[in-house]
C-alpha cells in the first residue's frame, strides 16, 4: 500500500474537496435511490388496500419528481468524483515526465523508449481509473450496504439476513481472485509496455527497415510481442467472465430467498406485499454495485501493478548537488573562465551475464589524467571502443564519475548542479539529435535567453550551413522530420553544432562530430571554433580534426592514454594519424 499512499499523499489529498463534495452528492443519491422502493412499495399496498387512488397517483408522482432528482445528482456526483482522477492524472504525468528527463543515462540503457511512454500513458490512466471509476464503485456499494441493511433491517431482520447471505459469498469470490489478477495484471501491463518498445522503435526507424528489406521479420517480432498481451490479456478475462456472471448468479439467489421464506412471512401475516417488493427492489439495487465490486478488484489489481513499474522511476536517482557549489566561477576575476581537471579517472561498466546472471567488471577508462585550461584544445585519437564517448558523458554527468576526479574550476563536478554544468559545457554528441520542426526551432531548441537574428545567422555560418538553409524553398521555417530525416548526414551534424555554437559555452565537448563532412568543410568549422577561443576536447578518428589541438591523447582499446603530446610529435609515432 506504500505505493498507494505515496500517490495519494502528492496528488490525491490536495483535492480532498472536491472528492468530499462528490461523496456527499454520492450518499445523497443512495439515499433518493432507496427512497423509490419505499413509495413504491405504498403503492403496492394502497393499491392491495384498494384505499383512494389519488393518494397512489400522489406516490407515483413523487416518485418521478425522485427519479428526475436522481439524474441530476447522479450526473453532478461523477463529475465530482472524475474530476479530480482526471486533475491528479494531468499532474502526476507531468511530475513523471520531468523526472524522467533528469534520470542518468544508466536509466534510458535499462528501459525502452516504447516501455517508458506505456508507463507515462496506459500506467498513469489506470491509476486515474482507480481514483474516479474505481473509487466512485467502492463508495457506491459502501453506501449500498449500509443504507440498505438498515431499510430492509428495520422491516424484517431474519428475511434481510438470509438474503443478504448469498451475497457475502462474493467477498470470499473477491478475496480468492485477488492474487490471480495482480499477477496477470503485471503480466499484461508488462507486455504491453514491451510491445510499445517495438512499435515505437519500428515506427521511429522505419526507413532503416525499409532499406534492408527487413519489414517483414519485424513484422514477426511484433507478432510475437502481440500474442504475449493476448494470451495475459485471456487470463485476465476468463477470470472475469467466471467472477463476475457468478456474482450476478449469487445476486439471482438472493431474489429467490426472498421470494421464498419472504413469500411465507406474507402468508403468515408478517410481511406485506408491498415488502417483498420493496426487498427485491434493494437487491435489485445492489446486484450491479456488488457485481461493478469484480470490475473494482480488476481496476485496483492493474493501479497497483501500475504504481509498482511507476515507482521504478521513482527510484531512479537524478544527478543530486551540493547547494553550496552551484557555481565555480572566480568572483573575484570572472574573465578567467574554466578549468576543467581529470585527475586519475577510472570507469567501469557492469555487464551482465545472461546465461547466469552474474555480473562482471569491463573496464571503460583507466587512469585518465588530463587539464583543460581556458583557450586550450585538447583532442582524443583512438579506436572504437576506447571510452572517448563514455569521457564526454562522465563529463556532463550523463554518466555519474567517480567523486574526487572531474574538477571544473577545483570544484568537484558531483557537487554541482548538472543544469549549470551542462550550460557551461556545450556537448555535440556523436549521433545527432534533431527534433521533428523547422531549421530555426532546433536552432533555438534550450536557449534561456533571447537572441538575435544576426546571432542565429552567424552560427549557421560559422557551422558551413548558412547556405545550404537559404537554398531550402521555405528557409529557415523548413521543416526536417523526425530526426531531422528530410537532411543528410552531414546537414544533420552542422546545424547541431550550429545550435551548439549559439549557446555560446565556455568549453566545447565534440564527440567526432565532423565525420559527415569533407575535409574543406572541417578545416573552416575548425578555424570558427580556434577564433573564438573557446576551450575544446574534441574527438576524432581523423587526424586532421586534431592539428590544431595543444595536447593529443593517444587512448587504447582499454581507455588508457598510452601516448601523448603535440600533432607535429604523435605523427613520428604513429603514422595512421597523418591525414588522408
């Protein structure tokens, strides 16, 4: 119930108004609803009685008066009660989205995309299902029973008893089902999160599909994913169709208990007519509440299982700060800018083994050494696989280093806010990220600040872009795709590092970035950026992107610098770095 009452403590109570409105309303239309039986039956025995029909025409009319009543309360108690659910809903999303997008990328390697937006949707209405439809059926048998129990008691306690019997029977039913269904609700809710992660990671790389001619053993895997929340979605509903007719069956019994021993007590002169209508009426009454008690196990069982993958974010842990290192910059003498020191950086990554579930140690950096004074160009050459990208990411926390090696102006960067880092490093990643808008809008995408027209042309100019975007038929208002699909490759990877250039960071981090563009093009992107004397460590698997760096570290396969020093000096000891 933890899960419950964390989600009800953040979303729920603050609303409690409104739910108390609703609850009132709720009791008041029970109390309407169980009113009926009564004038009814007065007009069963007036008419039995055969006294004066006005009087029963007098019944009769109160009795639509209630009935037009009813609709009206009816309708305001919903609204009342799924008001909220739907408030908290709109709320929580938002809450789970934010946290989301703080998470490390630890988080992202673990959960797909696809499992990620099923938890933030379907998980998140199963939850607002539970506190409006949910909340709204359980109050309503509440009210149901005691109300109830209390009319029918006061006419004939044994009769109420033995009919009332057959319905205790369903609490036993609700109690057995319980466990089943919040497994097979976890089971379904799981599935379904899993084939979310390959529709959406088909749809978003559809062309690459098209291409190898792959449509169809995608296809296939989607089949597969399909039949798992078919066959967990069966489970679930042949308990339903069990519970549910059975707790109608048991409603059916309760009527004929009372058309029984209630038929006898009318014989004997102990009931009326009029009773034994009106006792029919209120398990009439109660047969759907009571039976909508097996669509509310159903509903609670998927919230609770829908809370549990919910708080599993809840427990990623975002990249904390110390509020009194928020931001290194010498007061006394801004204009010095940054420093970034690595001091004996080692990194390691856990892989898990699948056939045993162990895990071991891969070792991604080892011992990496290095200081980045303001103005200073530092380039990383190595092969694949030898921890550059994972440097770049253990630099802006994306990956959390270890404390004690990542200094940015002899701050520890575990202690700083991961917002101002990441404003004061500016990272091109190695695969570009666009958004599906227009050239100007993922030019601006994350600035805080106004800038002007002049400053957006000459960061598209600086990035070798300006005249590729003035050669679009709609200019800057082009719009690009999902993923920027409407450009090519290097398009793609200098309108990034434009919009890099027109956050303007002290220090720049590109993670091979010019790979897409030809050597002309990298040799006038390269002076933009020496020009601007911006601080730089740059990456690349060629050596011409590094020639003008001031240190070169020359990593291996295992994240170790094995060599350093100038272009001019690393090109006597390794050959491969002389540009092609």
């Amino acid at each position: 119930m933890s899960n419950f009452s964390g989600y009800q403590k953040k979303y729920i109570y603050p609303l409690w108004l409104w739910y108390l409105a609703g609850i009132v309303l709720l009791a008041v239309v029970n109390l309407v609803n169980l009113e009926i039986p009564q004038l009814a039956k007065k007009i069963i025995n007036d008419l039995t009685a055969k006294t004066n029909a006005n009087e029963s025409l007098e019944t009769a009319l109160a009795i639509i008066a209630l009935g037009f009543l009813l609709i009206v309360v009816r309708a305001l108690s919903r609204v009342l009660m799924f008001w909220p659910s739907r408030k908290a809903e709109a709320a929580s999303k938002a809450d789970y989205f934010k946290r989301v997008t703080e998470l490390p990328a630890e988080f992202f390697e673990k959960h797909g995309m696809g499992d990620l937006i099923s938890r933030l949707a379907n998980d998140i209405g199963h939850v607002r299902i539970y506190y409006g439809f949910g909340l709204l059926q359980i109050l309503n048998v509440m009210f149901l029973l005691v109300f109830t129990i209390v009319k029918m008691g006061s006419v004939h306690p044994t009769l109420t008893f033995y009919a009332l019997t057959p319905l205790l029977l369903m609490f036993v039913i609700t109690k057995t089902t319980m466990g089943k269904m919040h497994k097979y609700s976890k089971a379904n809710q799981t599935a379904v999160g899993q084939l979310t992660n390959k529709v959406t990671e088909s749809f978003v790389n559809v062309h690459v599909l098209q291409a190898n001619a792959a449509v169809d053993s995608f296809v296939d895997r989607i089949e597969t994913e399909n039949e798992e929340v078919y066959a967990s979605n069966v489970k679930l509903i042949f308990i339903r169709t069990v519970v549910f007719p059975l707790m109608t069956c048991l409603a059916g019994i309760s009527q004929l208990v009372i058309l029984f021993y209630g038929g006898s007590e009318v014989i004997a002169g102990r009931l009326s007519i009029g009773d034994i209508l009106a006792f029919n009426v209120y398990i009439a009454l109660l047969t759907f509440p009571l039976a909508a008690l097996g669509i509310f196990i159903s509903v609670h069982q998927r919230a609770k299982t829908a809370l549990e993958r919910l708080n599993e974010i809840n427990q990623g842990q975002p990249r904390t700060f110390s509020e009194t290192s928020v931001n290194p910059v010498d007061k006394k003498n801004p204009a010095l800018g940054f420093h970034l020191s690595v001091k004996h950086l080692s990194y390691h990554f856990l892989d898990k083994d699948k056939d045993n579930d162990s895990k071991t140690e891969k070792t991604v950096l080892k011992d990496m050494s290095f200081e980045l004074s303001p103005g200073d160009h530092i380039g990383l050459y190595g092969p694949i696989g030898s921890g550059k990208s994972t440097l770049f990411n253990l630099l802006v926390r994306y990956y959390e280093p270890p404390k004690n090696t990542v200094f940015l102006n002899g701050a520890d960067i575990v202690t700083l806010d991961p917002r101002f880092l990441r404003k004061t490093i500016g990272f091109a990643l190695q695969s570009v990220h666009l958004f599906s808008n227009n050239v100007r809008e993922n030019m601006l995408f994350g600035l805080d600040r106004e800038v002007t027209e002049d400053e957006i042309i000459k960061a598209a100019e600086a990035a070798q872009i300006l005249g590729e975007i003035n050669s679009f038929s709609e200019g800057w208002d082009t719009q690009i795709g999902e993923k920027g699909i409407r450009l090519s490759g290097g398009q793609k990877q200098r309108l990034a590092l434009a919009r890099i250039f027109l956050r303007k960071p002290p220090i720049l981090l590109l993670d091979d970035v010019l790979s897409a563009v030809d050597h002309s093009t990298e040799k006038k992107i390269l002076s933009y950026i020496v020009g601007l004397g911006t601080s730089m460590v740059i990456s690349s698997h060629r050596g011409s992107a590094l020639k003008h760096c001031k240190e070169i570290l020359v990593l291996d396969i295992h994240g170790a610098i094995t060599d350093r020093g100038s272009y001019k000096e690393l090109i006597k000891r390794h050959p491969s770095m002389v540009a092609e």
